[in-house]
C-alpha cells in the first residue's frame, strides 16, 4: 500500500469556502482522509491510499502539479498558492491495530 499526503495552509479570509468545498469534493473519494492541524491552525492535511505506485504518481501529478485540473481551484486558497501545496509519498512497509 502507498500513502500520500497533501499539506497546506488555508489563508484565513477564505477558510469558510474552502472547508465547504473540500468537504464536498473529497465526499466523492473512498481513500482519503482529512485532517486539520491540532497545532496550527487552518494547517490541512489529506492522506491518500493506493494500491499501487502507478496510481498514487497519476493523482498526485492532477492533484499537485496539473495546470488544468480541477484541483487548481483551491490553489488561490492557499498560503503562498500552489507552490506552497506540499506532497509527500510513503509506501507501507508495516501496519499494527490493536
């Protein structure tokens, strides 16, 4: 399994939108889960899984780099825009639940 995490910074003057809006959008993905800073807020984290590799690059090139995605929209939302938007992949290599 692989992860993916999206980190960013809402800007304050636009959080009220933004939080409508990716709740509405992520409502649509079975594999992700969205979190906000305990420390710092309007900080934002959303965590994807994949099964494979091939498919964690492919959302993470339309989620963080693709001028023409959809995703874009939220890139005015974000401190210092999409260049601020920070993604990070991890494979999987163990996992306890007890």
């Amino acid at each position: 399994m692989n992860t993916l995490f999206i980190e960013y910074l809402v800007k304050e003057e636009r959080e009220e939108k933004y939080v409508a809006y990716i709740k509405q959008t992520l409502a649509a993905y079975d594999h992700v889960v969205w979190l906000e800073s305990n420390e710092q807020r309007r900080l934002y984290l959303e965590m994807w899984t994949f099964q494979s590799m091939e498919k964690l690059v492919q959302f993470r090139n339309e989620r963080a780099i693709q001028p023409d995605s959809f995703w874009r929209r939220l890139d005015s939302w974000i401190v210092g825009g999409q260049h601020k938007l920070n993604a990070w992949s991890f494979t999987v290599h163990a996992q306890y639940n007890r």
